[in-house]
C-alpha cells in the first residue's frame, strides 16, 4: 500500500524525542509499502528527506517546547493547513494513517476522506480535547464544545482507531461504538535499551559515585509537574539519592530556579539529549522516573519514558496511578510514590535490599520482552491495518 503517514511531532533517533511514528513507519517499509510522512521543521522552508526508507517532507512549522498554549495553537494550525494542501499533491495514496496530538490533525484526515477519498486510520495517543479541558487551558464552553464535536467526527468517520494505552481504547468504543479499535502500546526498544553494568567512567561524569539514581527524562510541561520531584527530593536529602533530571519544556526554567531556592543538591538539570547520550545518563540509573499533574486525563497515556525504563531494565516511580501504576505494581517492577512521605519508606526497601532492586529491574525488562517489544506492536498494527482492508 501507498501510505500517507501524518504526525506533526515525527522524530528519527538522531533528533530525540518520541520515535513511535519511526519505528512503526519503518516496519512498515520493510513490509513493502511505500509510506510518505508529512510532518514539520523549525526551518523556513520545505524539505524533502528518506530515512531507513520512509520518505519525509519537512513542512515549515515552527514549534518548541517553550511555547504558551496559544502558541502552539497557532502551530496546529499551520500544520493542519499545510498538511491538508500538501496531501493534495500524491497520487495513488491508499490509507492516510494520522497520529495525534494534536487533534487538529483529525482535519487533515477529514479533508483527505472528504475531499480526497481516502480512508484514514486515526491513532489517539491523549485524550484530547479532555486534557487540556480538565487543566483549565481551554475556556470558553462554545469552545470545548467544538472540539468535543470534531472528535465524534474524526474518530466516527475513521476506518479504523488505535488507542495507545487499554483506558484509551475505551474512550474511542464510547465514543465510535461501530468503529473497529485496536490497542497497539507504545514501543520498548529492547534492543537499543539493554541492561548493563554501571560504567565508571558516567558514573564520575555525573558526579553520583555511591549513589541511588533516580532519572526522568522528556518534557518539563505544566502536565508533567515536576515541582512534585523537588518536594521527593526533599523527603530524601540525607539518604544516598540523586536526582537527575533530562529534557526542555516551558517549566524547565521555573523547576531550574526551585532547585536552587530549595538549594537541592540532590537534583541535577540537564539539557535534552540525543538517544545515543540518554545511554550514558541510563547506564548509571537504577530508578525511572514517571511524572504526570493529578489529572485524571493524563494518566490514560501511554509516555515513551515509561516504556524506555522498562526496556532498560529499571525500577519504575510514578507519581499517579492509573493503568501504570496497576501494572507496576502488580507486575512488580516499580511503585506508585502518592506522597513525598510515603515515597520515603518506599524508596528505603530497595536501598537496603539490591536484591529486592535487582528483582523488580528484572520484571521490567521481562514485561518489555514480553508485552511491549517493538516486533509485537508492529504486528498487531499491520495485522489491524490487514484486518480493515482485506
């Protein structure tokens, strides 16, 4: 099949970032389709590139993530209208595959069945538009209520719906009950995260010589609430624990400036790494960290960290419950820190037992080999893509 494969957000591993939309793309190539991916870039024209296959244009959307809500409106926006012209230009395209969020690229799905005729397949990674609604970020109920309507239209007209988490799924049934829905987790890269011994020479470029290091890795967003870490980091400043904390986001620069009030000297920042240098900061880690605010929306996602500290062979924290924190702990490969308080005797059961640690790392890495490996997820997405047009 020619596959028109829209997502806004496309990473390849030398950017960082989510790399779902290219591992799944490039499964998908070696299955002999021919899959263009439409996304964007921070430059001020268009591109056109090919990786391991996949052919990519660059449209030229400027987005970060530093920007106000408002900003990255109007960035959604712009793609979505870029998007729409530019699918207009390929002929012979079988199945348009879209990937939120955001939501708006439901219109560039919708243009393409409207107008266009081509069916669409439509991946929801995040409840919009019940997140941002729930965070207070969308006012105005004429607006809610518009895009709760456009999301009955996008997911009722698909030909098909992936939920990325089982909560997600769900949601997708209430709302498109004659609509066929598969689950396709996000992906363990089992074979680029593999769990190995701390090497000396990290662990003295990080400064945590006989320490228990606790990571978090990805955005630091109004969703991630990363101001919570400081208050663990508190309950822990005489224990043996460092904090490390990786990634940008438009929070970075407040989290940066409490760690210095709270003079938190068991907390380092650091700037976003490319995979390839997340490796050294994995390598010296014995605990991942999964931070979500206390809204009910969040905790129904599917974050690429979690499935990365799996893979890695890590003890998982979360500081929410949801279908994650079940997991992890009926899986016994992580823990769900409620409050600073209890993460404090939480934490000391496995300083005091490295075999208790080694335990609970193993059952990650077993819980990615076994339900989350990339293989696995591949084949239940081209077995449902088989299943919709046959």
């Amino acid at each position: 099949m020619k596959i028109l494969y829209i997502h806004q957000y496309f990473k390849t591993p030398t950017d960082g970032g989510s790399l779902r939309s290219f591992y799944l793309a490039k499964e998908l190539v070696k299955k002999g389709h021919h899959v263009i991916m439409l996304t964007t870039h921070n430059q001020p024209s268009k591109a056109r590139g090919y990786v391991e296959g996949i052919e990519v244009i660059y449209l030229p959307v400027e987005y970060n993530n530093l920007m106000g809500f408002s900003q990255r409106a109007k960035a959604f926006l712009k793609y979505m209208i870029l998007a729409a012209i530019e699918s207009t230009k390929y002929r012979g395209i079988d199945l348009c595959y879209v990937m939120t969020t955001p939501l708006s690229t439901g219109i560039v799905a919708w243009f393409n069945k409207l107008f266009l005729g081509r069916p669409y397949i439509f991946e929801v990674g995040d409840l919009w538009p019940k997140v941002p609604i729930e965070m207070g970020l969308l006012r105005g109920k004429w607006k809610q209520k518009l895009l709760i309507w456009l999301e009955g239209i996008f997911y009722r007209n698909a030909r098909g719906l992936v939920g990325l988490s089982e909560p997600i799924t769900r949601h997708l049934q209430q709302i498109a009950p004659k609509v066929p829905v598969e689950t396709v987790f996000n992906i363990s890269d089992c074979e680029w995260f593999v769990p190995a011994k701390k090497e000396i020479i990290w662990i003295e470029k990080y400064k945590v010589q006989k320490q228990f290091v606790i990571t978090y890795t990805g955005t630091f967003g109004l969703a991630n609430c990363l101001s919570q870490v400081i208050d663990l980091a508190k309950e822990v400043r005489d224990l043996p624990i460092k904090f490390i904390l990786v990634g940008e986001g438009a929070e970075k620069e407040k989290i940066s400036a409490l760690v210095q009030q709270n003079d938190s000297k068991n907390i380092q920042v650091y700037d976003s790494m490319t995979k390839s240098q997340l490796l050294e900061v994995v390598n010296i880690t014995d605990a991942m960290l999964v931070s979500f605010a206390p809204y009910d929306s969040l905790h129904t996602g599917s974050p690429n960290k979690f499935f990365d500290a799996l893979a890695a062979g890590k003890l998982v924290i979360t500081n929410f419950g949801g279908w994650i924190g079940d997991l992890i702990s009926d899986e016994q490969c992580g823990f769900y820190a409620e409050k600073p308080s209890s993460f404090r005797k939480q934490i000391q059961e496995f300083l005091n037992s490295p075999e208790l640690l080694q335990v609970y790392q193993s059952n990650a890495r077993r819980l990615a080999e076994e339900r989350f490996d990339l293989s696995m997820q591949a084949k239940k997405q081209q077995e449902f893509m088989t299943q919709l047009f046959s």
